[in-house]
C-alpha cells in the first residue's frame, strides 16, 4: 500500500496520473481527509473481509499460523483425491 499523501490541490492537478497508483490519501490543511484506493486493492480487501468472516478459514489460518497445519504437496493431493 502507498504511503503517498497529496494535497487537495496537488491531487486535483494530478489525478489523472495518481489513479494509476493503487492508494494515496488526500490532505487539507495537513488533516487527512479522504483516501483513494484502486478497484484492485478494494476487491482484495473484501475478499480478505468475506474469508474472516468463515469460521472455517479462521480456524484453519490460526492453525497455519500456529505451525499445527499439515500440508501437502500437489502430488500428494493428486494420489489422495483421484482414487
């Protein structure tokens, strides 16, 4: 994610290059006020919303990030699922 941080004014004469970055905030009188992120970088954010959001996926990231997680090899899910 950019750490950029324009303007308002900077933003308005910029805008047709700072759509092509995925993220940038937007200041008035140094507050932040608004944020800009691209149509990918909000798709992936919902997308990581709607996983945490199953209890299934929860359960088994804990699991990975615990080291408690068996994984497999591709070729080990291949024997595994074509009998």
């Amino acid at each position: 994610m950019s750490d950029s941080t324009y303007t308002i004014s900077q933003a308005q004469a910029r805008l047709p290059s700072l759509v092509k970055e995925d993220s940038f905030a937007i200041s008035v009188h140094g507050e932040i006020k608004g944020f800009y992120l691209s149509k990918q970088r909000l798709e992936a954010m919902l997308e990581s919303l709607e996983l945490m959001e199953n209890p299934d996926f929860t359960v088994a990231l804990k699991a990975h990030q615990s080291g408690r997680a068996k994984t497999y090899t591709v070729a080990q899910l291949d024997e595994k699922f074509s009998a």
